[in-house]
C-alpha cells in the first residue's frame, strides 16, 4: 500500500453548523470553510499564576488547574476545519456519506466538568476524571477529553441526525500514534419512538446496498447481561435500532476502506464486531478492519443510554450513536507514520494533500534520531499510580472544597506531561526500558529512553542536550524523584 496511490474519493458540499448558546449558527458553504473563520485564536489565550484566560472568558485557577502552555496554544488550531488537512478530508468524506445528517462544530473546547462526565453517566471513580489523564481549567470547568460531552446540548436543538467534529484533550503517553490534541467525530441517529415501526424497511432497505458491496461481516456479538437492551427499551424496537446502527456503519466502512475490495476479483473487505462496555450506550459495540495483514480498531459505537435522551428534553425518543478517531483512521488511509506531521507547517507535508482525495503519503525525509537515558529513584514514599487507577495527579484526591494532597505518586503521564511542554513536537517517543528496587532500600527507580527527532531538520546533540537537561530539573522539580 505504501507504494501505491489509492483511488480518489470526492467529496461533495454540506451545509456546517457551530454550536453557541443554544442556537445552530451556519457556516457559509462557499468556500466549503471561511479562511477567516479558521484564523487561529489562541493567541487571545493567556495564563497567569492565578488564571487563564481563553477567548475572553478568565477561569481562576485552583488545586486542579494543570494545563500547560504547550497544551494552550493547541487550541483552537482547528486542524480539522482545513479543507486540504487529511483530518479535514476524512471529516469531509464522512459527512458526505450521511449527506441528510447535519455536520455541527462546537464553539470552544472549554465544557464543564458536569458536561464531560455526569451528563454521560460516568461514574465518579472513573479513571477518565483523574488529573493524570485529564487538562482541568479548575474543579468546575475541563477540555473535553471526547466529542461526547456535546451531546446532549446538541440532541436539546432538536436534530434527529447529526455529525460533529471538534478537537478533543487528553495526557497520555508518548509515541508515534499518541499525542494530547486529537479530534473525534461523533454521529448519532435517533427517531420518535412512533416512528420505529418504520424501521424494518429502513434496515431491509440497507441490507439490500449492503448486498452489493464485496465486505464480510464477522458479528458473533450476542445481548446478554455484560452488554444488554435497556429495560424500558421495547426488545423488538432496540434490536431494529442495532440492526439500524450496524447496516450504517458497515456501509461507512466500506466506504473508506472498499476501494480494493471493489476492483473485480478481489477478496472482500473483513469487518469484525465486538462486544465492549461505554458509559453512555448499551448494548455497545467496538469495530475492526482487516487492512493490511492485521485487525485495526476504528470506532465504538452503541444504542444511547435513555436516561442520556431524557436529561436532552426527548425523552420520547430513542436511537444509536458513534464515535471515531481522526487521526486514527487518517494515519492508516494515507500512510501518515507519525502522529506529530499533522501538526507540521511543512508544506512538503501539507501539499501532498487535496481537499476530497485520499492519497498515499509520500515521507519526505527521515531524520536521525537522538536517543537520551533517563534514569532516577521515586521518592521514597511514593507509589506507582496504575494506568488505569482513578487517582489523581501527583497523588492528590479531589475531595469537597479542594484537592487533598497523600504521598506523592508516580504516574507516567505525569512525566510525559513535563516531557512534552519542554520539548513539544521534537518528542518521538518516551518508552520505559528498565525498572529496579533495591533489596536493602526498597526504593523503586526507573529508566526512560527519551527518543527525540524534528519531523524538518538534524537536530544537534547540544540541542538534544539542553532539552535533557531541561526535562531533568523539571521532573526533579515537580515530581520529587532523584537521579541516578
């Protein structure tokens, strides 16, 4: 695939929306996106020791506030809205597959916390809401880590279909398919409950489309007490509505990915569905691909949690939605090896690219890495945070009226965090390469290999230095370790 240009898939015109205040704003169609509405806004976006102040509006700072510059001056780049970015193209294609959806695009990154997490059913000891993953204003407000925490203000508008895109916020860890700004789309589809006696026809309708596309579909998926209906759902009615759901997605997935599957005497495109677990859907469902030797995960998806629809003022509706990841699927349709190059102004990367075509990405250059050791004793009353442990930052539980500080933890994003807002982009991976305890001491040390490497240029070994050297009094600083 790598040496070979895909066929062009082109896009035709939507109608786009942004969200504000309650009210749908649209987007002028032509151009398809105002140059001027994509005018990067975050140079308004300014912090203080005791505030930050995005787009206008100050947000006081308290014992959550954890948000970097390197992370500030991400917002409101709007990758997703340029016509000729690959995000932007795969955005551009979905949206024209559900042409009668109505594309949104939130006004700010900025929701709440209850947004994020409460209207969704998330579970306070959700490890979601931890201060390690997560890049809180304060204890009240957060960058949304998904595109999910629009749904219910965008089901209150009174849409039955919709798409939206937005760039989502969250600390993880660092390679070449992770990175702390990405971008989602969501797409829902829900009916009046007295319409889902049509639902029979819709779906005999899709299969039938479906029938004529070179795809098989592997779904050993059962409804069972781990993944099952709703109690108030009507069993006939939510399982047309999954039947519904997983027609669409199927068709989308051909879509992006049957363009070999189509040619005459190929083999045929291999979806695979799973069971799987989301706060906000049940029964609810992951999907893979077979591309290129290996199953890739492309998307979860599921019928809407009832009680999600009542909190949005329909509760007398009912239907499915899904999410997806840009970059995810950006990277594996056009090739793209390295999460950062959509960030690049390069224009050896940004003019590989037309607005409506997916081809292959042709790597310009590779340049040499430069590989540093890191390797330092915890401090001797710290424990490890677990990946997936609930914990907050640096050990801190958020409790009533503040953040209670325990003996300091060790958590890997914590250290990546610090990693990144010294070295931004020049960052390739961060990969733990040796743990140790001492038999008399019981102190716990680690070693990171801290792969630095510009997408452009040669980095120099004294640059790389510097940055090393950075990173350690940094980490010394705030985290409390010592080095070896």
């Amino acid at each position: 695939m790598a040496s070979r240009i895909a066929p062009r898939l082109l896009v035709s015109s939507s109608r786009l929306f942004t969200c504000s205040r309650g009210r749908l704003i649209p987007i002028p169609l032509l151009p398809r996106i105002s140059p001027v509405t994509l005018t990067p806004r975050f140079q308004s976006t300014i912090s203080s020791p005791d505030s930050y102040k995005l787009s206008g509006t100050t947000y006081s700072k308290d014992t959550y506030s954890n948000i970097p510059s390197s992370i500030l001056d991400k917002l409101d780049r709007n990758l997703h809205l340029l016509p000729s970015h690959p995000i932007s193209i795969l955005r551009q294609i979905v949206e024209d597959h559900f042409s009668s959806y109505t594309p949104l695009v939130p006004s700010s990154a900025v929701v709440s916390v209850h947004q994020n997490f409460d209207e969704l059913g998330f579970p306070p000891d959700h490890p979601g809401r931890s201060l390690t993953d997560s890049y809180y204003l304060n204890r009240d407000y957060m960058l949304r880590t998904h595109t999910s925490a629009h749904e219910v203000e965008s089901y209150k508008k009174g849409l039955n279909r919709w798409l939206l895109s937005a760039d989502v916020y969250r600390r993880d860890e660092i390679d070449s398919s992770h990175y702390p700004v990405f971008h989602q789309m969501e797409g829902t589809h829900i009916w009046d409950n007295s319409e889902l006696h049509n639902l029979p026809a819709l779906n005999a309708e899709l299969e039938k489309k479906l029938e004529e596309c070179n795809i098989l579909i592997e779904d050993e998926t059962v409804i069972s007490p781990s993944n099952p209906y709703q109690a108030h759902h009507d069993p006939i009615h939510a399982e047309q509505i999954t039947r519904h759901l997983k027609h669409s997605l199927n068709s989308l997935i051909f879509r992006l990915f049957g363009h070999h599957a189509s040619q005459k005497g190929a083999e045929p495109l291999k979806v695979r569905w799973i069971e799987a677990y989301f706060p906000f859907t049940t029964p609810s469902y992951e999907v893979e691909v077979y591309w290129n030797g290996q199953w890739l995960e492309l998307l979860g998806c599921g019928v809407v949690m009832q009680k999600t629809l009542d909190l949005s003022d329909v509760p007398k509706k009912s239907g499915w939605a899904f999410g997806l990841g840009l970059e995810r699927l950006s990277m594996v349709l056009f090739s793209i090896p390295d999460i950062r190059l959509f960030w690049t102004s390069d224009p050896r990367f940004l003019d590989q690219f037309k607005q409506g075509e997916i081809t292959t990405f042709q790597p310009y250059s590779k340049y040499p890495p430069c590989y540093k050791d890191m390797s330092f004793w915890l401090p001797p009353s710290s424990s490890v945070i677990e990946e997936h442990g609930a914990a907050a930052a640096g050990g801190r539980l958020p409790v009533e009226g503040g953040v209670r500080e325990k003996a300091k933890a060790f958590h890997e994003n914590d250290y990546c965090e610090i990693v990144r807002d010294v070295a931004g982009d020049l960052i390739e991976s961060v990969t733990l390469i040796d743990e140790f305890t001492h038999p008399k001491t019981n102190r716990k040390s680690k070693c990171y290999r801290l792969n630095y490497r510009h997408m452009d240029r040669n980095l120099s070994n004294e640059e790389v230095n510097e940055l090393q050297d950075q990173v350690q009094r940094r980490v010394v600083e705030e985290m409390g370790i010592e080095m070896r």
